[in-house]
C-alpha cells in the first residue's frame, strides 16, 4: 500500500490531495473579514460611478440627471409603463443616495444602513430597468450580504461596537 511519501500516490490520492490543498488555499484567502470588505468595495463603486456623473457642482444636479427621470426612466409596474411621479425629486433622491450610501459603505459606517438603502434603490431601478435583472439581483445579494453579517472587523462600525455576527 503506498504511503504519502510514496512518489508513486494512486490516481485517486493525488485527486483527493489537490482538492484538499485547493480548499485549505481556498478556506485562508476567503475570510470573513476580507470578505465583507471586498463585498462593500464590490457593491460601493456602480453606485458611486453612477451617482457622481449626476451632480454638477455641490448639491447641484446637471440638467442630464433631471432629463433622465423626466424622458427616460419609467416604472415598469402593471399596466404600464408610468413616468415618475416628481422627476426632480427622484433625481435628487437617487444622486444623494448613489453618492452617500457608498461613502458610508467604504468607510464601515452606518454600514447595515447603507446596504438597506441600496437594496431599496436596486429594487426601485429593477422596476426602471428590469431587463438588467442579472446585476440587479447581484446587487441585491450584496446589500442583503452586508446586512446580515454586518461590515466586518475593517470598519468604523466594528470600532464603535458593532460586532454582532450572524452565523
């Protein structure tokens, strides 16, 4: 019977000795804390592109923002498509949103806040946009991810005490 030392392991050995090196090497790049650091990171920067091309200067929307939610974005609720009921108010609302939940995000503050708040605004562009589904329901697992576990040990939140962990 041949032994690990044995150069000559049998096919399934050496299977089972590559899987189980890939799963340690796997288990050690994957912890918690890098994890729910990058999952801020991840779901911070789409919101925060979008949300810095709509201001023109502070708490100035551009004209292009406004025209979007007058002209373009529409609720895709039953029977319709209908407009958007105070287009300059949602402007506003959704540019604020996509600029300060990804700040509070990246910093670890206010962290499960954020991630609610941003789980609203991706429901809210999947009734806009919802052939965009397939990033929209990433989006959503994100947030709902951060929410659950909270912001990790990288974090304001952690420094002020939040280390409640959800297992």
């Amino acid at each position: 019977m041949p032994t690990r030392q044995d150069s000559t392991l049998s096919f399934p050995g050496n299977v089972a000795h590559a899987i189980g090196c890939a799963r340690r090497f796997i288990e050690r790049l994957a912890q918690p804390t890098f994890v729910q650091l990058v999952l801020r990171l991840a779901l911070a920067v789409p919101f925060w592109k979008s949300g810095i091309l709509k201001w023109h200067g502070f708490l100035q929307l551009n004209d292009t923002a406004i025209d979007l939610f007058t002209d373009e974005f529409k609720l895709h609720l039953p029977g319709g498509p209908y407009p958007f009921p105070a287009p300059a108010i949602f402007a506003f609302l959704s540019a604020c949103g996509e600029v300060t939940f990804p700040v509070l995000l990246v910093l670890g503050f206010g962290t499960r806040f954020a991630a609610a708040g941003l789980l609203l605004m991706t429901c809210l562009i999947e009734l806009t946009v919802p052939d965009g589904w397939p990033i929209h329901i990433t989006w959503a697992a994100m947030a709902l991810g951060i929410a659950a576990w909270g912001p990790g040990v990288i974090s304001i939140d952690y420094l002020l005490g939040d280390r409640a962990y959800r297992s």
